[in-house]
C-alpha cells in the first residue's frame, strides 16, 4: 500500500510533537524554547562551598505545565557537603552567547572565550564541547586578532 503525503506530513508531525513534549500545536511548540546554556557558579546554602553547574536561566517549565523556578529556588547537589536541596546563590555566571559561538551578532572577544574555556575544562573535563574548542567552536570577535598571534601563542590558546 503506497503512504499518502498526507500521511506522511501526519507522521512527521507527530513525531515532532512527541519530541517536544507537552505541546498541544506547533505555535506552543514554538514557544518551547529555554534561554541559551550557561555555566554558573553557586554558593551552597549549607557549607558555603561553591560547585559549577550547566543549565538555562529560564527553562520552560512553566509552559510545560510546572513552575518555572529562579536559581535560589532550584534543587541542586553540593559536591562538598554532599547535601541536595534550593537555597543556591549565584556567584557568576558563563555569558550567554558563550556556548553558542561564533555568533554573528553576539560576538565574543577572544580573551572572554578563553576565560570560560578554561572554566569549562576545569569544572566540566568531559564536557563534549571541548572537543570542537577552537575548531567549529571558537569565538566569531577573535577571528581577526588570531591570525595575527604568533603560533606558539594560538597553541596555548588551544590547550
Ligand atoms: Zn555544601
């Protein structure tokens, strides 16, 4: 039996809708989107102790159904202390457009890059993105500027 196109765009868009989850149509679906990831530094509420975590400063919660939380608010595990629970402070945080280099209207300078690179490889050694560090992840301010560094300099640049 030959499969309709019309099957066929029935099936496709199933298949999207599965994948976002929660959504009723493709314009909420649309809507689904979380903030870009960052790196951020918290302050554990009980030992004081600061630990590393990758995640979004707006996640969707609250159009999948559940309650959008702040950071204070979120439940997070103190490598330290080991305890789990809210009460996190954020110390700082990796900018936004960070691991979305290079970006053509959110550039990065080179310097800011390699800052965060290195807080990456520090915090988050397996981290697959370090993988593509200065290959297809590199950022789109600092193009110009390294052409011009000496070799030995881009080398420990790339680590
Ligand atoms: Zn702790």
């Amino acid at each position: 039996m030959a499969i309709l196109p019309t099957t066929i765009r029935a099936l496709a868009r199933r298949a999207f809708l599965s994948r976002v989850r929660y959504c009723n149509s493709e314009s909420e679906a649309a809507l689904h989107i979380m903030t870009p990831a960052r790196m951020v530094e918290l302050r554990c509420p009980h030992c004081h102790a600061s630990h590393w975590e990758i995640d979004s400063d707006y996640r969707g919660a609250d159009l999948a159904g559940g309650v959008e939380l702040s950071y204070p608010e979120r439940d997070y595990f103190c490598p330290h202390c080991k305890r789990t629970g809210p009460g996190y402070a954020v110390l700082q945080k990796s900018p936004p457009e960070f691991f979305l280099q290079p970006h053509p209207r959110y550039p990065m300078s080179e310097n800011d890059f390699a800052y965060w690179v290195e807080i990456l490889r520090q915090n988050f050694p397996d981290d697959p993105m370090l993988a593509d560090v200065y290959k297809t992840w590199r950022p789109s301010g600092g193009a110009g500027l390294r052409r011009i560094l000496p070799a030995w300099l881009r080398r420990l640049l790339a680590g």
